[in-house]
C-alpha cells in the first residue's frame, strides 16, 4: 500500500449566505451542492460538492458562510476560520458575491507538516480538534487555525486539516465536476513554493504575480471554467 501524502482536500468558496452561496453554485458550475453541516465552534454552516478526475482524489468543493443563528463556542478573542470575521472579505462578498477564497490541503501528519512550516518561519497556527454529526456518523478531524483567522499568502498557502476515519466524500455522489488543476499566484512565490515543499505539495503550479487562486474545472453544463479569487 502507498505511503499516505499531501494532497488537495478541498476548495473554499465564502458567501455571505449559505443561500446565496447554493445559487452561485447552480449559476456558475450547473450544479446544487449536497447536504454539508453546522460548525458550533466557529459558527459557521456549509453546502458540500464532490470533485471527481484531475491529480486530487476525493477532493470537494465547500461553500461556506457564517450561520447567523449560531454562536461561535470558540473564545471571543478567537476569529473564525478562512478570514470570515475580516470586514474586508464580508464586504467584497456582499459587493461581488461568493468567490473562491482558499484551500485547505490533506496531510498524513499535521503536527510534523506544521513543524516543518515553523522551521522556515511560517506560524500557521496551532491544530483544532473539529467534529460535526452527519446522517452516516461523526466526521472528526484536525485542522490548522490561527487565533485571528488568518488564510495567509492571500489565502494561496492552504489551511491544514488531517482526517480521522472515513474522509467525507465517500458518501457524497458524482456532481459531474472535476477539478483538473489548481494555479496560485503570489508576489511572494519563492516562499509559497518553500511553503508547500515543506508540506509535501511540491506539485502545484505557483507563480509571481498579484495574490490569488484559479481551479480549472470541467463541469456538465458550461464546460470547462476557471474560478478565479479576486485580487
């Protein structure tokens, strides 16, 4: 059996609401995402799609918004995650609508792959322990995130997250769309680079340029697109 490795997990898209988020998804890929979950310790609900083709199996795509019935159980000193308390995103989604904003990358150890960012001076926060009930049992995992909320590299370096047990696509359907290659750009790409060779992701394309991601997918009812993250 292979050595588990880094991998792509998933593709963020942020909305301002959870509806309005499920609308871009059917405008934009053709396609209603699937049933996600609430987030009690940041507050926050989400809409699940399965990638299917391209190098990142069982990657999905998550919509995500804050759940304006919820209270997050996290310390009031602490942000919740992906930058969805930073007024300059909340703003951008309410003028532009949801948009692509991050990633978060699967790895098979996220405390070593943290200590190899920290070795090269990267704090990409310590691990939270997260769980949400779905119909098919408990979804646990581990993932990396800062006190403020912080993406980093414009939300080009990914957010960490190490699963326990069953990964959540296996009980997802097909969606007809594919994630075929993931791009980033960054004014900082020499240190982006040395970011993800540390992590084991030595195979994403990064270039020097403004801040910012493109997932080219294929998807049944517009073909093949790119999603861009504003600048």
């Amino acid at each position: 059996m292979a050595e588990p490795r880094a991998q792509i997990d998933h593709l963020v898209v942020a909305a301002r609401t959870l509806d309005e988020g499920v609308a871009w998804c059917e405008a934009t890929l053709g396609v209603t995402p699937g049933p996600g979950g609430e987030h009690p310790l940041f507050g926050t609900h989400n809409r699940l799609l399965r990638l299917d083709g391209g190098e990142a199996p069982d990657a999905y795509l998550e919509v995500i918004a804050i759940d304006p019935r919820a209270t997050p159980t996290r310390a009031a000193h602490q942000r919740r995650w992906f930058d969805l308390d930073d007024p300059a995103l909340q703003q951008r989604l309410q003028r532009q609508g949801p948009q692509l904003v991050h990633w978060v990358a699967r790895v098979p150890d996220i405390d070593a792959s943290l200590a190899a960012l920290r070795a090269i001076g990267i704090q990409r926060g310590p691990v939270v322990s997260a769980s949400r009930q779905t119909p098919q049992g408990l979804l646990q995992w581990r993932i990396s995130v800062r006190d403020d909320g912080q993406r980093l590299f414009n939300g080009a370096l990914p957010t960490l997250i190490q699963w326990s047990g069953a990964h959540p696509t296996r009980h997802m359907p097909a969606s007809g769309v594919a994630l075929r290659r993931l791009h980033l750009r960054h004014a900082g790409a020499a240190g982006l680079r040395a970011a993800l060779q540390a992590v084991g992701l030595p195979g994403i394309t990064v270039n020097d340029g403004p801040a910012g991601l493109a997932a080219e997918l294929d998807t049944p009812a517009h073909g093949r697109l790119s999603l861009l993250s504003p600048p």
